[in-house]
C-alpha cells in the first residue's frame, strides 16, 4: 500500500491533497488494485493538532482525521474520527488502520 499526502499549513487552516494506492497480485504481477484520492480540509485546534475533513469527490464521501504533528516535525500521527465508506466493496473494511504515524518523505 501506498499512501501519500501534502499539506499547508496557512495561519490556522490546513489544506492539502492525498492519494492512496493499495496494491495487488494478480496474475503473478503488481498492480494497482484501489485508488483513492481526494483533498483535505481542517483548522487548528492545538499547538500540533487539527481535525481535517477528507474529501473524496470520485464517490461524493466526506470521512474526518485527527492529524498532531510530533515535536521535531518528522513524523506525523492520523487518528480517524470518521471513516468515508462509500465505494467500498465492504464498508466495514479499511484500507488504512485507524490510527498510524506518517514520516516526512526523505527522512
């Protein structure tokens, strides 16, 4: 699985996009079996927190993150609040576990 973002950060909005690819085998080749990709949305409401709306326009699905960038600004920790189910084969699957830490891309 891939999962990329990209945010900025504008006094105290927070806007970005994201993409996130979960990969498969099929036929003994690697392959791009999920895509989603959509923007974020959200406002400060810490010093290093801010509770971010996801939008996914392909399937007109909203979810909600909390994201709290760790001291030193290297790592970043996603909490979900709400998961966006729409266009999934089982809504009670996630392609993302409910909370993980993300490391700043080079790092």
């Amino acid at each position: 699985m891939s999962f990329d973002i990209q945010l900025q950060r504008e006094g105290m909005e927070l806007q970005g996009w994201f993409l996130l690819v979960k990969l498969c085998v099929v036929a003994n080749e690697l392959t791009a079996c999920r895509i989603r990709e959509g923007t974020l949305q959200g406002t400060l409401v810490a010093e290093r927190t801010v509770d971010v709306q996801l939008i996914i326009p392909e399937y007109d699905d909203e979810g909600r993150v909390r994201l709290t960038l760790a001291p030193g600004g290297g790592t970043l920790h996603w909490e979900e609040i709400e998961y966006p189910i729409l266009g999934l084969a089982d809504p009670g699957s996630r392609y993302l576990p409910p909370s993980f830490d993300l490391v700043r891309c080079g790092s």
